[in-house]
C-alpha cells in the first residue's frame, strides 16, 4: 500500500498549505534552491507525490479498508479500555482486507501506470485514509498498510 501513515492519523494532511518563512531553510527560496540541486545530483529518480491541488484526492474508512469487525465487537461489548488493550496486546497483526481494499488497490496500480506513461505528472489519485480510532489503533493500521506493502503479490 502507497498510503501516507502520517495521514492514517484522522486523515491529517502533513504538509501545510504555505511555506513559512525562516532562515533555517524552510522558505520556498531554500526549498527551490534545494530542489534544483537534488534534480542536477542525477540520482534515481524517485516519484512525484501527487499535488493536492492537482490531484483527485479519496478518503477511505478505516472500516472498510480493513477487516475490524473483531474488534469492533469487543469495544461494542466490553468498552473503550478494554478495546484499546485489545489494540495494544494485537498492534503487530494485521487487519485482514475489507471490502474497499481491491479498489484501493486498482488506484494504486493507475496511479503507477499515470507515473510511467507521464512521469513529470502530478495529476494523480491522492489516497487517505480516514479513522476517527485512538492512537493506539494508528499504530496497528500503520503496521498492517506496511505489512500488505511488503506482501504485494506473494
């Protein structure tokens, strides 16, 4: 999965709209200037995150994205701490795929092909993940987008 597990998170955008202003390299100048830089190293060239202005952004659930109905039961029957312990005890299994997951999926694969039919494009699909869980949820959600990343195809 492509997903940004800082956005996991309530669905947070990380960046901020505008850069501030500092002498510490965080102004636009400091940031062109590094950026010209970085494309004249001849490195590898690595994608373009998508603009959020230029890209279709889809907010998905975390209830859809993945298989929680375990837990949701124990949270429905037995509350708010002892569904987090649950969480906590569970944070390094992984939720099994819910029903958006293929279609998540299908947009990740378009947005590969996007980059290598138009490689300077930044008109993609930006993918979000929306959950209203506590932290402690943030950290199983954010392992099991990594867990299915690393096991793509297997």
């Amino acid at each position: 999965m492509s997903l940004d597990p800082v956005q996991v998170m309530k669905g947070q955008d990380p960046l901020p709209k505008t850069c501030p202003s500092a002498s510490n390299g965080d102004s636009k100048a400091s940031w062109d200037d590094s950026k010209d830089i970085h494309e004249n190293v001849g490195s590898t060239k690595k994608p373009k995150p998508p603009k959020p202005e230029n890209a279709v952004t889809i907010a998905v659930s975390s209830r859809v994205l993945f298989r929680t109905e375990k837990e949701q039961k124990v949270f429905e029957q037995k509350g708010i701490e002892e569904y987090l312990r649950y969480q906590v005890e569970h944070e390094n299994e992984p939720f099994a795929p819910g029903p958006a997951f293929p279609f998540v999926k299908a947009l990740e694969a378009v947005n590969s092909q996007l980059r290598e039919l138009y490689p300077d494009s930044e008109e993609l699909f930006d993918i979000v993940l929306v959950t209203y869980n506590h932290a402690h949820v943030g950290i199983r959600l954010i392992n099991t987008i990594n867990y299915h990343k690393d096991h793509e195809g297997k």
